[in-house]
C-alpha cells in the first residue's frame, strides 16, 4: 500500500502530491470519494464546476483531503497552506488526475 514519501501506483490510480519536500500519494478510492461527496456533493456536480472554472480552492483541498492515503503528518488547514504556496497552476495536473479517476475508473 503507498503512503507518505513513496510513489504512487498509476494502476490504482494514484498520483503524488509534493508538499514541503515530501510526496503524498493520492488516491480516489470508493470511501475516499465517497467521504468527498458528503461534504462536498454529488461527485458529477464537482467535475461540472471544475469544468466550468467554478471549483472553489477550498472544494479542491476537500477533494485532496479525502483522497490522501496517509494524512497523520498533516492537517487540513496545512494542506490548504500548502495548496496555496505550490500555486492552482501546479495542483491542476493533480486535480485533473483526481477527476478523471472520478470520470473513468481504474
């Protein structure tokens, strides 16, 4: 199983998200997306927004929150910190990845 430092596994769909040096691996799993959707809404309606250029940074971090395989080094406000420092134009290779795992499946 990848966590924190390793890389991810493309045949899992997990991608890496790299924060102060370290690599978090993410990965859109059924309770990982599921946990998103009852917080943020119905999972189409997302992908719609992020579509439209309408995805508020905070539902993006919710997104990547809930799709963290190992999160015990970092809290949420720190992720969105982080978010901020790295720049929207670097996290939407990442947000892209997310969404078409939420779109295609493995």
């Amino acid at each position: 199983m990848s966590g924190a430092g390793e890389a991810p596994n493309a045949a899992r769909g997990e991608a890496a998200l790299e924060i102060g040096g370290e690599r978090l691996v993410v990965r859109p799993s059924f309770a990982a997306l599921v946990a998103a959707e009852e917080e943020l809404g119905p999972l189409f309606a997302l992908v719609d927004r992020a579509a439209d250029g309408k995805l508020t940074l905070g539902e993006m971090a919710g997104l990547f929150w809930h799709c963290l395989v190992d999160r015990r080094a970092l809290t949420r406000e720190a992720l969105g910190e982080a978010m901020l420092a790295i720049g929207l134009a670097k996290l939407a290779p990442l947000l892209r990845a997310v969404l078409q795992q939420i779109l295609a499946g493995r």
